[in-house]
C-alpha cells in the first residue's frame, strides 16, 4: 500500500486508512483477487467454448447469440434488482443501463429468430473451419500467438498513458500523502482514440 503495512487489528486498519485517506487505494488493491478470478473463468469458459465450436460447430453460432442475449437479460435484471455496494453511479444510470441491457438482448433474440437460415450458414462455416484446423493443426498456434500480441498492444497502451498522463507536474492535496497528476486531456484522448 504505498509503502505501508496494514496493521492486523481490523479497527486499526480502518483507523490508519481513514486518517491517510487511503480508502480508494485499499479498495483498488481488493480488486486484484477480482481479476484474477475473472481470467480464470474467462480461460476456462474459453477453452470450453473452443470444444464446443470444435466438436458442434453447425449448432455453435446459434448458442452463442442464443446464450449472449441470456445473458444480457439477465445481467439487466440483476442490475435493475440488485443493490451493489460498489456501484457509484445511482439509480438512474443503474436503470438506464439495466434497461438497456434488456433491449440488447431482446434484439439479439429477435435477429436469432429473424436471421435464422443466416445463422445457420455461419454454422456451415464454422464447420469448414473446424475441418481446415483439423487437416492443419499447426495453425493452431496462431491463437496464443495473437493473445500474446494482443496483450503487448494493451500494455504498450498503457505504458503511454502512463507517460502522457505523468507529464505534468504533481501537486500535493489537501489531508492526502500522496501527489496527484493533473493529466493532460489532449494526449489522453488521443490514447483513447
């Protein structure tokens, strides 16, 4: 924490993050465990979809946009429901993206009803692929290779934010004993872009 060692006492912890207006970097931290356990169902989940589309590959495309607008649904409903504690936002953005939620997948419902013979063509694609990476399974090495690649660009993106974003001069605040950046918004819009 920034130099810091947390004591073990739970009130005294609180006490010491209180009084250094540590709170938002306390809670960051706890987030590391979130992460981390976001990637490993994410892994998992991917793997698993990759001997789906494998192995069905006529039927994949349909559960994809099948089990994508279930999911939207549901995680509109859970937010329109649902009171988080590290929601931020209020109410209204809570509605408005919980609605909006539940408009994307009940359009992507409907395009799965409407485009059916469509959906079913990628499926025949799906399979020729599967076929072609069965024929040649060396080109299965491409996909760590553009995730490796993929994880270069996002920390290149990073790595300049970071140095657009400490460009100028840190100034320190009020009750905080840490410096703050003010960040230049030209370059951190055009990192964005």
């Amino acid at each position: 924490m920034g130099g810091y060692c947390a004591p073990n006492s739970e009130s005294a912890r609180n006490k010491l993050i209180e009084n250094l207006n540590l709170q938002e970097k306390w809670t960051f931290l706890n987030t590391y465990d979130v992460i981390r356990f976001s990637l490993l169902i994410a892994l998992m989940v991917g793997i698993l979809w990759m001997i789906i589309v494998h192995c069905l590959p006529k039927f994949a495309a349909i559960w994809a946009i099948f089990l994508g607008s279930i999911t939207l649904i549901a995680a509109g409903v859970i937010l329109l429901i649902d009171n988080a504690q590290g929601w931020n936002g209020g109410d209204i953005w809570r509605i408005v993206i919980g609605s909006i939620l539940i408009v994307f997948g009940v359009i992507f419902f409907a395009m799965l009803c409407i485009y059916k013979r469509r959906i079913k063509i990628t499926g025949v694609f799906l399979d020729y692929a599967t076929i072609f990476l069965g024929k040649h399974p060396i080109n299965f090495i491409f996909i760590p290779i553009f995730i490796l690649l993929l994880a270069g660009l996002i920390i290149l993106c990073l790595f300049q934010y970071l140095a657009f974003s400490s460009q100028a001069e840190p100034e320190a605040k009020d009750s905080d004993i840490y410096l703050q950046l003010t960040r230049n918004p030209v370059l951190t819009i055009l990192t964005i872009i």
